[in-house]
C-alpha cells in the first residue's frame, strides 16, 4: 500500500511537471492533475492486467512496445474523465506515457 502510494505521488508530481513543460499536456490546476492521477492509477490497478491479457499477442509481436501505445492511448483517454486536464494528440500522449512510466518505475522501484 506505501508502494502504492509514492507511485501515485510520482504520477502526479509528474502530470504537473508534464502540463508545466508545454510539450501538448495541460491542466487548467493542480486540482485536475491530481484527478488524472487517479484515473491512471485506478486504471492500472483494475483495467491493466486484463488489457494485458488481451494485447498479449500484439505485446509479443512487438517486443512490448505496444505496451506504450495502450499507456498513451489511457493517458489520452484520461481527458474524457477529467475536466480541465487535456492532451492534444497521439504523439504528445506518447511521450506522456514514456515518461510517466520511467517515473513511475523509479518510484516503485525507490519506495520497496
């Protein structure tokens, strides 16, 4: 649960770093990315392990690398949750979700 926790911190610490650096990601708040933060952190605990059921084969094809398409596509997903927070494109949701999932396994990886 702590682990669980400083991932989510990251993830939000990261989101607003994101919408900071003008890179296709924004929040009109704070308060808008922290709901996002918890919109991918409640996703990838109870959607990812059947999205990863389901794309195994593509993830096998592709050496994992459709694994970063289906973040960015939550991460773009994640605007029609929340408002005030927007990711203009594909290509801005991809690098999103590059770099929030580096952040996010350094954290997991800090907090054991």
């Amino acid at each position: 649960m702590k682990r669980r926790f400083w991932v989510f911190v990251a993830t939000a610490v990261t989101l607003l770093l994101l919408t900071r650096l003008h890179l296709g990601i924004g929040a009109t708040g704070i308060l808008p990315a922290v709901w996002a933060a918890l919109i991918l952190g409640l996703f990838n605990l109870l959607g990812r392990p059947v999205v990863r059921c389901l794309t195994l084969p593509f993830n096998i094809l592709t050496l994992g690398l459709f694994g970063l398409v289906v973040s960015a596509l939550v991460l773009w997903a994640t605007t029609a949750f929340v408002p005030g927070f927007y990711v203009n494109g594909f290509v801005p949701a991809l690098l999103g979700a590059v770099i929030l999932g580096l952040v996010s396994g350094v954290a997991g990886w800090a907090a054991k």
